[in-house]
C-alpha cells in the first residue's frame, strides 16, 4: 500500500493542477517554475525487509506514488554497492569516505531509478510512447526502461553527443533524432508531450523545473540503501554531482523520509557539486528562486548547465549545505585519481563530487572527521572522447628488455 498523499507546489503550496510533470501555474504567474512536491504519510510507515519479491527499487514502492495494482518496470536497478574509499580519502585528508557507485545499474547511471518510475507510471496511464531530450545518460536510461514497457521512445539530442551514448540510446530501440540547437530539443518534445501525449522523461518546462515530481522520488531509494549499507547510520555529508538537481532532492527527500519515521535524528548536509555556480550564486544572493547562470561548453556533459531547480536549492539550504563548482581541468585530474588510486573509473561529470568534496574540505566547510558519502553517478566508459585527453598513447615496442624499459620511462615515468 502506497503512503502517497498528494502533490503541491513547494513553493506556494498550490495541490497539482494540471500534469504531473508541469510546473505550478500560479508560481508561473510570478515568472519562476516551479516543480511539485509529493506527500506521503508515513505515521505508520517502516522501512520494507531485505527479502521482498518487489524487483529492482520496488523493494520500496510504497514510497512511491503508485497504486497496488499498477504495474512497474524494472531490469534490477537499485542495490548499487557502497565502496569505502580508504586511499581517497587519505589523500584529502578525510578519516571515513564512502562512494555510492551508481555505474553499477543496469545501463551504467542512476538515471535507472528515475526512468523506472516514470516509465511505470507512463504505463499505469497508457501513455502512447516516451519522449527525452538527452545528450547521454537520461536517454539511454529512457531507452532501455521504455524498451522493456513495449513503449515507443523518441529522444532528441544534439549533433555533439558522445558517440558511444548515441550507440546506447539506439542499440535499446530509441528513435533518435538530432535537432539544430539544445533549444530545438524542448521545442519538438513538447510538441510529442502536448499534441501527441507522449509522457515526458525528462523535463519539459523552460526554465527548467527538473524532472516529473513522481520520477524524482525514485531517488529516495539511494537515501534507504544508503542508511542500510550504513549499518543504520547516515553520513554528515552527502556530495551529488548535480544539472538541474533532481537526484540531490530525491536522496534529500529520502533521508527526510528516515528522520520523520525515526529512523534517523538528522538529515545529513547536502553538497551540490555542479559546473556553473547556479546553486552557489542563488544561495549566495539570498534567494529562493534560481538564478540562471551564464554557461559554455564542457567536458562534464551531464551537469553542464546555467540553470537550477527551486527544490535543489531549497534541499541545499533546508540542510544546511553548500555548493561549489568542478571546472574541466579539475575533473579530468580527478577522474584520472579515482581511478589510478581506487580502481574506479567515473564519467567527468561524476567525479564533480570529488572535486568539490576537496575544496569544501579546504576551506574548512567540511570537517576531517566527518563522515561523507560522495556520489558516482556513471562511468568513463561512456564518454572515451574525454578520457583520451589525458590517457597516454600506447607505444609499439619491440620484444627486447632494452626496448620495453626505454618506453616504460618515456611513456609511462617508471624505471625499471
């Protein structure tokens, strides 16, 4: 049984009126977007046991806005391991680090959970087909779920998009189309949306609001398996690479789930780590509302954007948090770190988490002996073109020793 209640805007409290995926029509008014909040009542609610013949996140579905008898659609997300980075954190200075590695779902990224969710909930309406606007992990993740919902999917991209999530999003059945701006993809989307009432599975609004309110509630899960793994401990910190932030407020939203049912007596602090400052700028300026940013190109696809959601920077704020920026040099040191130091290789826009753990661990914002969880969002297999920024290129030796110790020295610095 769902403890879902209803949805309104966190804003101003208006219940949904309109589509679960629209933005409140009386904020709209006031010139700012924004995104609806689900209720849930948990006075009687517990956490589920570990054995359940739910798939995937459904182990949780009644923190969920589904009916009993809807069905759902899952290829066993979720349970993505919690790696204690020992050498890491050494290295920053930090006594417990933990990594939640979210690579480890079923098309590499934790857009699973959301897509899962919305795309049950495209099926529980009989929705005509799923359409996406995606340079990368949403689509292939959209593709894949909607693939297995027997639902159409059509995602539109842009003609920059890493050769291998073009691949991704193709090979699980996605009609593909490239538009001739980033703009041009809203526009034809939500042609789909409202003329042809495909369910969006990513947002739809401009300026953006984030994902649907019920897809962002998937992310809750992260926050249960977290506290799981944890051993029924929370960290002090929580650092998500962020776009528009929708996985910050859903892990937020969860552990605020953990606290009013008991499990917990404090919400950890929420770290917003994203490229352009928009986060940082609009908690900076004493503002609610986002601030847009200015942007430009960048090597960390997934969060390279100017604009942020209302319930990031309210997760921010409400849990006493920061955010800070990962600029493209920084996250290419960092990925090469991760992986050379704990065997994990993380998409550039991932390691953002790492990047801004260290400066906040700096400045001093970020205690040594607290506890921190970090964020790995998807994998640097995904994107090889960034990668080869930094990897050397590989020499063709002859068999000799003579040889082989020559090119280990100028290739590689070690002497043998």
């Amino acid at each position: 049984m769902s403890w879902y209640k209803e949805a309104v805007c966190m804003r101003c409290g208006r219940p949904l009126d309109g589509k679960f995926y629209d933005a409140c029509p009386k904020c709209a008014e006031e010139s700012v977007n924004v995104n609806y909040r689900t209720i849930y009542d948990l006075s009687s609610a517990k956490l589920p046991a570990a054995e359940t013949t739910q798939p995937g996140i459904y182990r949780f579905r009644d923190f969920y806005p589904l009916e009993d008898s809807d069905p759902v659609v899952s290829i066993g997300e979720g349970n993505t391991p919690l790696h204690r980075l020992e050498r890491m954190g050494k290295q920053l200075g930090l006594e417990q680090l933990w990594m939640k590695d979210e690579s480890k779902n079923p098309t590499m990224s934790h857009k699973d959970r959301l897509c899962s969710l919305i795309i049950s909930k495209a099926l529980a309406e009989k929705a005509p087909g799923i359409t996406i606007s995606s340079t990368g992990n949403q689509g292939a993740a959209a593709a894949a779920y909607a693939a297995v919902a027997g639902l159409p999917c059509v995602i539109f991209t842009t003609s920059n998009v890493s050769p291998s999530m073009k691949t991704l999003m193709q090979a699980y059945g996605a009609s593909v189309f490239v538009t001739p701006s980033m703009a041009d993809r809203g526009v034809i989307m939500e042609k789909l949306v409202r003329e042809l009432d495909f369910v969006p599975a990513s947002g739809v609004m401009s300026p953006p609001i984030g994902s649907s309110c019920f897809g962002i509630d998937a992310y809750k899960s992260i926050a249960f398996e977290v506290f799981e793994q944890m051993g029924g401990q929370v960290p002090d910190w929580f650092v998500v690479p962020i776009s528009y932030g929708d996985t910050l407020y859903g892990i937020y939203k969860g552990m605020c789930d953990l606290k009013e049912m008991g499990y917990i007596e404090k919400v950890p602090k929420f770290a917003a780590a994203e490229v352009f400052h928009a986060v940082e700028n609009t908690i900076k300026a004493g503002s609610s509302d986002p601030i847009p940013q200015p942007s430009e190109p960048s090597i960390q696809t997934s969060i390279a954007t100017g604009f942020c959601a209302y319930h990031t920077v309210q997760a921010g704020k409400d849990s006493g948090g920061a955010a800070r920026s990962s600029h493209d040099p920084e996250a290419l040191k960092m990925q090469q770190r991760l992986a050379k130091t704990e065997g994990v290789f993380g998409e550039s826009a991932s390691v953002a988490s790492l990047v801004v753990l260290e400066k906040l661990l700096k400045e001093g914002v970020v205690r040594p002996d607290e506890k921190v969880v970090v964020l790995m969002t998807s994998t640097g297999v995904k994107t090889p073109e960034v990668t080869d920024m930094w990897v050397p290129e590989i020499p063709c030796i002859q068999p000799t020793l003579a040889d082989f110790r020559n090119a280990m020295e100028s290739s590689y610095g070690i002497k043998i």
